[in-house]
C-alpha cells in the first residue's frame, strides 16, 4: 500500500476547531454543519434538500433532522421553512463559541476574522433595501410634474430614506398631489422646484393656504323692498 500526503489533496466538508472541540454538540451535528456551510452561498444562505444532505453524509433523514434541531437549539444555524414541497434555508448565527482563543484551539481561529461572517448577508440585506427604496421613488417620481434631474432627485430620496427622514412615500405622493391642485396647476414648469430641491427642503411640510372662495355678490343688496318691487313690477 502506497503513501498519500493529504495536504491540499482532498476537498470536502470543513469542521471549523472552534466547533469540534465542543462537548455540548455532537458529532452528527458537528458534520451537518461543516456540509450546510460548504453549500453556503456569498449571501451566506444554504438550501440542501434533507435527502441531498442525508445521502451525502451517510445519514437517514430522521438522523439529519435531529443533528438540524440541535443546531438551531445551540443557537449555530437558522431554519426557515420554505413551504412543501421546498428545501428548509439555512443561515449561520455568529456564535460565543467562535469567541475562544487561539490558545484552546491551536492555530485555526482569529477573532479580527469574525466580521468576515457578516457583511455578505448584511450587504445583501443593504441592496434588498435599496431597491425598495428606488421602487418608491419611481413612485413618487411618476407624479411629480418636473421631469428634471432625475438621478440627484433618486440619490436624495434613498439618501433621506436611509436616515429615516422621510414619512411613507403615499403621504409625499398626497402631497405633490395637494400642491398641484393648489399652487403648480397653472404654473410654468421652470417656477416649480427641482424633485431634488423639494425633497432636500423636506417642502412635504410647506402649509399651504386653500384658495378662498369668493362669496356671489348680491344684485339688490343697498335696494329697499319698495325699489326691489318696482323693478319686478316693471
């Protein structure tokens, strides 16, 4: 039989050190983990079927759905039904246990590294986000009357929204909608601000006076009775 040198030689499924030398957590579980993470995507999401992940570790389903629960009730990983039918998401939790130091764990583990876990579904997050905020604007954007700088105008709303300055985007469209009804109907559209302006100075808030309707002057008003009679009578 023939030697092998198994550095760089294999690839599969990784249990982190942090992991298996926990005692809380068994083994099962210890290689659920290290396969759910190798089917991890950059938003940090993983989606096996149960038989996929049962088969490829040599498991039954009832052992695979046992090792799953007691990840998620160590806190190590998330599951979220997708429906019948669909394969369970799983995301992974930043966990105490990843907070060990090197000197229990050999030199596997660098707590400056953690934050690395994070970003990919933060950013993701961030983009979801985002386009909400856009599909918003294009809301607001179909009403008002300038179409001018539009690109300024959809970097302040998305700016503005992420500070939590702005109310909900019907109440702005109510706006726009008052302010033509009362003040830009009749007006030339270079007198009308920029979206970009209106929004930057938060105008949503401008009160505006409602038009006062003019009272119908009375013909016989100053007439006595007598002068209102005579001309009817005439």
């Amino acid at each position: 039989m023939s030697l092998i040198n198994p550095y760089k030689l294999f690839v599969g499924s990784f249990v982190p050190n942090w992991l298996m030398c926990r005692k809380e957590i068994s083994l099962g579980a210890k290689l659920v983990y290290a396969r759910l993470s190798q089917y991890a995507g950059r938003d940090g999401r993983a989606f096996p079927k149960q038989e996929t992940l049962s088969e490829q570790l040599g498991l039954s389903q009832r052992q695979t759905k046992r090792y799953v629960s007691e990840l998620v009730k160590h806190s190590l990983i998330n599951s979220e039904k997708q429906g019948l039918g669909k394969p369970s998401i799983y995301t992974f939790n930043h966990h105490e246990w990843m907070c060990v130091t090197r000197h229990n764990l050999g030199d596997t583990y660098d707590p400056k590294k953690v934050t690395d876990m994070s970003p990919p579904i933060k950013r993701v997050k961030e983009e979801n986000q985002i386009n909400i905020y856009k599909k918003d604007f294009e809301r607001l954007y179909a009403v008002y009357p300038r179409k001018e700088k539009k690109a300024p105008a959809e970097k302040a709303f998305i700016k503005l929204s992420k500070a939590k300055k702005l109310p909900d985007t019907d109440v702005l469209i109510a706006a726009i909608k008052k302010r033509l009804e009362l003040d830009w109907k009749d007006k030339e559209k270079q007198f009308i601000p920029l979206p970009s302006s209106w929004l930057n100075g938060e105008r949503w808030n401008d009160e505006l006076e409602e038009p006062q309707q003019k009272e119908e002057s009375n013909p016989y008003e100053g007439l006595s009775e007598e002068e209102i009679d005579a001309m009817f009578e005439g």
